[in-house]
C-alpha cells in the first residue's frame, strides 16, 4: 500500500522569509531539551543564515519591483532575490531554462533592479 500526500498550498519564499521560519521553529525546539534539530532541518538553518543577503522586507519588495518588469513571472522573481545575481551571465543561467532569451537592454533593466537592493 502507497500513502500519497496532497499538496494542500504552495507559496514562493525567499531565503530571508524562510530564516525567519526556520528561526521560529530553531527556537521552538530549544525549549524542549529533549528534542534534537534533525540532519535536514540542522542544514537549512546553516544554509539560510550562509545566504540570507536581505531583510525580509527589502527581499520582498525587491520581488514586487522584479515582478513589475516585462519578461519576470513571479517564481522567476523569487529565484532572482534569492540569488541576487551581480552580471548579464549570472542572471542568463537563471533564464536558461526558459523557452526565451533576454536582450542585452532587458538583462540590464533586471540587474538594475538588483543593483539597488544588493
């Protein structure tokens, strides 16, 4: 027998968003001596505080200023804070998988963006 689970909601997160999270649950498992950090979520916390670049406010609203550009949907938007890319290379492999490619003017109007917040 199988147990399937049904994905009830799905919702993008920044990496700022997600230290927060994380924080609050790092935090809630500490008042319980006898409960122990798993492997996972040990790793997600290391990597969250290794990358977080961003308030969470400043992260979303980076994501708000992306999202009003042409050519980024919202889970690109996402992907950019997240990776706060500083050159035209850097922000192409975001779009590699994309079934379109940027011009030069419009890999400048995101990096601006960027720029601002970075």
């Amino acid at each position: 027998m199988t147990i399937f689970k049904e994905i009830v909601d799905e919702e993008f997160l920044t990496v700022s968003e997600t230290k927060e999270l994380l924080a609050d649950i790092e935090a809630e498992r500490a008042l319980d001596e006898d409960r122990e950090l798993p492997y996972e979520l040990a790793r997600a916390i290391e990597h969250v505080n290794r990358f977080t670049a961003l308030e969470p406010e400043e992260a979303q609203q980076l994501v708000d200023d992306l999202q009003e550009l042409e050519k980024v949907d919202e889970a690109t938007a996402y992907k950019i804070a997240n990776l706060l890319p500083r050159n035209r290379d850097e922000l192409r492999s975001v779009y590699a998988q994309q079934r379109y490619s940027l011009s030069g003017d419009e890999l400048d109007d995101i990096l601006n963006v960027v720029a601002k917040y970075a």
